[in-house]
C-alpha cells in the first residue's frame, strides 16, 4: 500500500526474494497514483513480466477516512496475508494498519501487517500497543524505519545484520555464477560470501542489509 521510494524499494526486494527462495508469489500495489508509482517501478526494472511474476496494479485511495480501500481489500477477502503499508504520511500509515487489523481480526483471517512509521514516539508507542494488546495473535503489526541510521556501517559492523547481509550477497552471488557458467559447480560458503565483502561499494552494502 502506497507507492513511493520505500514501496517502490519493498516490491524489488520482495521480487528478488521470490525468485531466489522460489515461492509461488503474487504481489499486489496499491497506490493513489498507480500509473506515476508503476511507471516508476517500470524504469528501474524493466525486465519484470507482469504475468510470470504475479504482479499488479490497482489504483485507489488510500486515505484511511475513506472506503476506497477498505472496500478493495473486503473485495478479496483472505487474499492478503502480508501486507506493507509504506505513503509518506505517518498518521495515514498507523490509521490504516489499525483499520486492517481491525478488520482482519473481525473476518477471522491472519495476516502480518507491516507500517512504516518515522516518528520514534509514535513507533515506539506502536511496539508498546501491540505488545499489550489482547488482540487475536492471528494478526500483528510491525512498524519499520524510525531509525534513520539503521544502515550506518559503523552501527552494523559483525552485527546480526552484517551476517545476514553478507549471506544474502553470496546467494546473489552463487546464484549469477552458476548462470554464467553452468558447466561449473560454485558451492556457498560463508567464508566464499565474506570474501571481498567490505570492498563492495556501499550501495550494494545497504542493498543486502535491506534484504537480509
């Protein structure tokens, strides 16, 4: 839901993901301005066939004070099992993550429903509300992305998430090996995913702590 830079960013990833781990996988996006938010997404990846990767596209308004889009999700009921909610506003993003649990907890359905929240009082008021929630567990929110220097190197230098990265690039990795050279074997290995790792231009860094 919502269609900007960080939307634009979960669907690649989200994508990348399918492909690799090989899930029957279908996305849907919906955004105010579906024909700006898809042409963007059509720029950077170009590659992409709609049919073979279950994408689509749907536009509607996603101001939590109308229907327009809570009448689209009752309209595929329990097709949705984990949803994204990334516009740029933060009091619309935590309206509707609460309107959809709502409404998730209402028609016995589970889902993981994901908020972006930049605001820290507000994301941590979110993690505090859910916790103590008698809320069915079938359903839970998760907001994401107050901390701005999440992806600092200096912060995640032989974290948790620099392992996951550096795994995440060695898939990638044994991944376009064998394509180029398929008569070859290339076997993963920590060690072989850690080799030259920190030498990786930073956007490509960032790329993989994201995924991972």
């Amino acid at each position: 839901i919502g269609g900007g830079s960080i939307g634009i960013e979960i669907l690649k990833s989200s994508l990348w993901c399918s492909r690799s781990l090989n899930y029957t996988f279908e996305v849907t996006v919906v955004d105010k301005d579906i024909k700006k938010s898809a042409g963007v997404f059509h720029r950077q990846c170009p590659g992409i066939i709609h049919e073979d990767y279950g994408l689509s596209f749907h536009q509607h308004n996603i101001d939590a004070e109308t229907d327009d889009l809570m009448k689209f999700i009752e309209e595929n009921k329990g097709k949705f099992n984990y949803i994204v909610i990334a516009t740029s506003d933060d009091e619309t993003n935590i309206k509707t993550a609460f309107d959809l649990r709502a409404w998730y907890e209402r028609e016995k359905y589970s889902a993981i429903i994901s908020v972006n929240v930049r605001d820290e009082q507000k994301y941590n008021l979110i993690t505090q509300i859910d916790k103590t929630s008698l809320c069915n567990d079938m359903v839970k929110i998760f907001p994401f992305g107050c901390n701005l220097l999440m992806y600092s190197y200096e912060k995640i230098i032989d974290s948790t998430l620099e392992k996951a990265a550096i795994c995440i690039n060695g898939i990638y990795k044994q991944t376009y090996e064998n394509h180029m050279h398929p008569e070859g074997s290339w076997k993963l290995t920590y060690e072989s995913s850690l080799e030259n790792w920190r030498e990786l231009p930073l956007q490509k860094r960032r790329s993989s702590m994201a995924l991972g």
